[in-house]
C-alpha cells in the first residue's frame, strides 16, 4: 500500500495539479514501473488504451483512485492467470 | 503487484481450498501483514469486522478478488488521509 501511494506521488507531483497524474505522467509511470508488463504485450497501443480507458471524463487526469483501480485490476488478472496456469 | 499474489497464496493454501482465505487464514495474514494498521485502530472487533465484510455469502471462505478489493480500499483510505493531512 505504501509503495502504491509513494509511486503514485513521486510521478503526480512532476507538473500540474500535485494530486493527479496528466497524460506524461501516467505514460512515465506505467513505462517506468510497468515496463516488463507492457513488452510483454504485442499491442503497441497498450500505453494509450490504458491511458483513455483512465481518464474517464477526458481532462488529461488520473486521480490516485483510478490509479488504485488498474493496479487492482491487473493484480486480479495476473492471479487468475497464475491460478489457471498451476490448475492446468 | 507480485507481493499481493504472493502474501495471499502464502495464507490461502494453508488449509481448505488453496485459492480461497479461510476466516483462520484471513485473520492470520490481517494480524501478521497489517498488524501495525489494526494496532492502530482502538477497535478490538476490526479484524471480525473486516472479515464480516469481505465475505459477503457466508460461507467463511474470501477469494482473490475480494482481498485485492480490501487492499485497494485501505490503501485509497491511506492515500486520502495523507493528502488531507499535507494540504493542512
């Protein structure tokens, strides 16, 4: 939970409002901290598929609940692959 | 992201169904990984109640995604409190 709120911060407080990330923001973190998960998609679009499936009222800002919920999103579907791939 | 599925595999395979938290197995990895949190709480039944909570059909059993949701609970509660104690 810290890290989640200490990563968020460090990249949220770069330009702009302090509390939410804009577009460069979230793009330098998902590339920064997610970078193994991102190459391992064959979709050269992923960074921007996330980046408008966020940011839901189209301002360019992703609040830290947002964020909170695509960590927890992706958490659950890497689980259910491992969970999958251990059953099989 | 990885340490979630780890901490939560780590309890749930304990007994029972190995992908499901047992209310033994929740109230051991509540106590042990979030034990500074709850000593932080001056409720006595906060574990109980969390457990009440999360399992929602009773049937004494939580899955993966009911415990990532908890976590992305806490850690927006956590998140919200300092924001509001920083912008004081």
């Amino acid at each position: 939970m810290e890290s989640l709120i200490r990563v968020f911060h460090t990249y949220s407080c770069k330009e702009g409002d302090m509390y939410k990330l804009s577009n460069a923001e979230l793009k330098s973190l998902l590339q920064e901290q997610l970078g193994d998960f991102l190459a391992a998609s064959n979709d050269p679009m992923c960074v921007e598929k996330i980046m408008n499936d966020l940011d839901e009222n189209h301002d360019g800002e992703v609040d830290f609940k947002e964020f909170v919920l695509l960590v927890a999103t992706l958490t659950v579907a890497c689980n259910d692959f491992f969970e999958g791939y251990s059953q099989n």
